[in-house]
C-alpha cells in the first residue's frame, strides 16, 4: 500500500501538465471536469454580488451628490433625529432630548458646518461653470 502511494505521488510531481502539486494527488480531484449546475450557481453568485456592489456604489454618489448640493444652513437640519435646536446658521445648540450640547461638541459641529459649506460652494462653482 504504501508503495503505491508514494508511486501515484511521485506521477503528480513528475507530470506537471496534469498535476498542480501533490495536493491534486492527495485529495483526488480531477480538474477542469466541474459540475455544471455548480458553475451556474457559481456565476449566479458573482453577478448577484457585482450588481449588489453597483448598486451600493450608486447609492453612495447620490448621497455624495446630495450632500453637496445641501447649503451648510441646511445640513445639521436634516438631522433631526439627533439635535432639536440650532442657532440662525443652522449649527445645533441642543441634542434630540433638548439639553444644551457642550462647547467641545458645539466646536466641533462648527467646523463641520465650515467644511459643509466649504463642499457646498466647490459645487455651486462646478454647476454654474457647466452652465
């Protein structure tokens, strides 16, 4: 038994055109002859996957789009499931359970309506130059 082995490993290693490795050998499998039913789910698979990735890509250039074209004003608005009072340029003052947000956040918030606005006027500009 053992002799035999070693011989059926040996004609994997030797002839290289048919074999991969002694990998081939030692799990019996035969190449290039799939099951064609395993091949059609193969590809029904990858298809499925590539629109589902078209699709995500899609989704995210129109929330991109649509973030460009919100004015900085606007932009904490549309968050109103998170902050339920904003001053007069549109930056929230309070949370959704209306306590006062702190400085750090108010801070922060603020450059976010500064870089907002910085995206919404590149946009403008790039809109108006196609016009």
């Amino acid at each position: 038994f053992f002799f035999f082995f070693f011989f059926q490993a040996e004609d994997g290693i030797r002839d290289a055109q048919e074999s991969r490795g002694l990998g081939d050998v030692y799990k019996r499998q035969v190449h290039g002859k799939e099951d064609p039913e395993k091949l059609k789910m193969e590809i029904a698979g990858k298809e499925e996957e590539k629109k589902r990735k078209d699709e995500e890509k899609k989704r995210k250039a129109e929330e991109e789009l649509k973030k460009k074209m919100t004015p900085a004003n606007e932009y904490f608005k549309q968050m109103a499931d998170k902050y339920s009072k904003f001053d007069e340029q549109g930056i929230p003052t309070h949370n959704k359970e209306g306590k006062e947000l702190s400085k750090e956040l108010i801070n922060k918030l603020k450059k976010d309506h500064a870089k907002q606005d910085k995206i919404h006027k590149k946009w403008l500009e790039t809109e108006t130059k196609k016009q």
